[in-house]
C-alpha cells in the first residue's frame, strides 16, 4: 500500500510544501491508519463524517494522549484541504482527555554519571541536550552555520512546528566544537571532490546548486554513510541516524548504574528545563529557549520540583520542628 498511485500523489504534495521528511512519515502514517479504520475505502469518497469517527474513536477506544490525536488531526486535515480539495469545516469530534504524565527528570549528579561515560562525538551531543535543551532531532540537524562560538548561542531551523529560535550553548563546548566543525569540513572537502555535499533544505538544492560545496551547509554531525535525495538520484550526506545515539545512551545508562528511571534523550531537555527552574530563572526565559509556544507546556516542570503555585512551599518548611 505504500506504492500506492494515491500516497505516491500524498508525498509529493507534502514534499512541494517543503515538510520536513519526518512530518511526511507521521501524516503518512495517520493517513494509512484512518484508511485502515473504515476498511480500506478510498479518502475521496469519505469525509467530514468519517473523520470524526477516526478521532472519536482514538479518545474512546484508543485512549491516546490529546497531542497524539491532534497529530492525526493535522495530517487529515493536509489530506482533505491540499491534496483532495475537499475542506472539512466543523469537525466538533471528542478530544481525547488523557493528559500528559509527569516527564522523568535527572538530578545534575546522574547527568553527570551518565555523560561520564561516554566519549567523543557522542559525550558532545549529549552535553549539548542537557546544556542547551534541544530535541534530539534539532541537535542532530545543526550545520556550521548554526554554532555561534562568540556569542554561545545556537539556532534551532525549522524545529517543532517548523519555528526557528535561537538557544543558549555553553562556552564550555567551545573547544569540543571547533574540533567538530574542523573534521565536519574536511569530510564535506573530500566528498566535494566527488560532486557529494550535505543535504540541503527543501528546494535549496535546485535554487543554489553548488550550495553544498559552502562549509556552512555541513552538518556537525555527518552520517558515516552517503544517501540519495528522495525521488531522486543525486547522493548526498545527511546528518546522524537518531538510532546510534539511543544506542550509545543506553549503553552509558547501564554503565552509569541508574536502574530506577527511564531514560531517553530526551530526558536532557527535560532535566534542563527543570534545574534552570529550580536554580530561579523565570518560566518565560525557559519557555522561549525551549521553543513552546504555550506557557502551559512549559509549567509542567514547575509540578516535576513542586513548584505548582508562583513558587508556593509547603507550610510545613516555615516550622521549627
């Protein structure tokens, strides 16, 4: 099914809009699962109706998390109103009212720990997930361009919800950096010289077609491999596999000894988040370097340190016993 004229038809009008190919999987997969749901029928002969079964269905049988149904949303949408032309209007469907659970945080001792025992390539990117609170997608992405060593600062493009913003980057990584962006050079130098550069964003490739011989094009952290564009022939060198730094992360957590929380890579941002809390930086500066466009997201990690109230304490800390 996923050869199919129709979904061949899907990609390319995501790919026309310059979604990122992580957002063409997930709108694919929503797309795939709804079709699923009603029996194979074919989306153009379905509608406003049958999508909000779909999304009924996901908070009544599914018992998902409202982001995720919201995800599904997004991509039904895209299908009925760009690729069919066929406008949903009001859905009025039942939002799923599974909340979000408390995100596992480390203490600055079992950051330590762990970042303790990696090295090398794999010891940066995880200091600059907990340093700078980045998704593991958005740290992985950074190109030359993106490091400012004079001013420690990154610049996230295209992140969640395709915003860019600008973080902070500790000046300790400066060293480890420069290092990075030296050897990141010398690859893109040798792939050069056989006509292969780091992959370009959406439609920068034809607009600038020498653009990937321009250093601040190349990744920080190039793949060890070369791939091909989609629907396409031209080879080029994508950043890092997110799956090797699971793989790194979860050899370092059993090595750390930490067995009583799960722990994934993003459990950096998470941490970040909540020790720049808890060491009294206002909520706004977080949600801005963190990148949500609603402070609500942000204050969850106010209830991870028990600050759910303007920083209100127990009465019990006020007595002398």
């Amino acid at each position: 099914m996923s050869q199919s004229p129709f979904l061949i038809k899907v990609r390319k009008e995501i790919r026309l809009r310059g979604y990122s190919i992580r957002t063409e999987k997930t709108y694919i997969y929503w797309i795939k699962q709804y079709i699923y749901f009603h029996h194979y029928k074919h989306p153009e002969i379905m509608g406003a109706e049958e999508v909000k079964s779909y999304l009924s269905h996901m908070s009544e049988n599914r018992s998902v998390a409202i982001n995720t149904q919201k995800v599904a949303l997004n991509a039904l949408v895209f299908l009925y109103h760009k690729v069919l032309n066929k406008p949903l209007g009001d859905l009025n469907f039942r939002y799923a009212t599974k909340q979000r659970h408390i995100p596992t945080v480390l203490s600055k001792t079992e950051v330590q720990k762990i970042i303790s025992c990696t090295s090398g390539r794999n010891k940066t990117i995880f200091k600059i997930l907990y340093g700078s609170g980045l998704r593991l997608n958005e740290c992985l992405r950074l190109r030359i361009q993106d490091i400012d060593l004079v001013q420690h600062s990154l610049t996230i493009r295209d992140g969640k919800g395709n915003k860019d913003r600008v973080t902070l980057l500790s000046p300790s990584l400066k060293m480890e950096l420069e290092q990075l962006i030296d050897k990141a050079k010398k690859t893109q130098a040798t792939d050069n010289k056989q006509g292969i550069g780091p992959s370009l964003p959406h439609g920068l490739c034809k607009k600038y077609p020498n653009g990937f011989r321009q250093h601040k094009w190349m990744y920080i952290f190039p793949s060890s491999g070369v791939c091909t564009y989609p629907d396409s022939s031209t080879q080029c060198r994508h950043h890092l596999h997110d799956s090797v730094i699971g793989k790194a992360l979860r050899k370092a957590v059993a090595a750390s000894g930490i067995t009583d929380k799960r722990i994934t890579c993003h459990t950096f941002r998470h941490s970040f988040a909540t020790h720049l809390l808890q060491d009294g930086r206002d909520i706004r500066t977080v949600q801005e370097l963190l990148g949500h466009n609603d402070v609500k997201t942000t204050q969850i990690y106010t209830h991870v340190i028990g600050l759910h109230y303007a920083g209100a304490s127990s009465p019990l800390d006020s007595l002398d016993l």
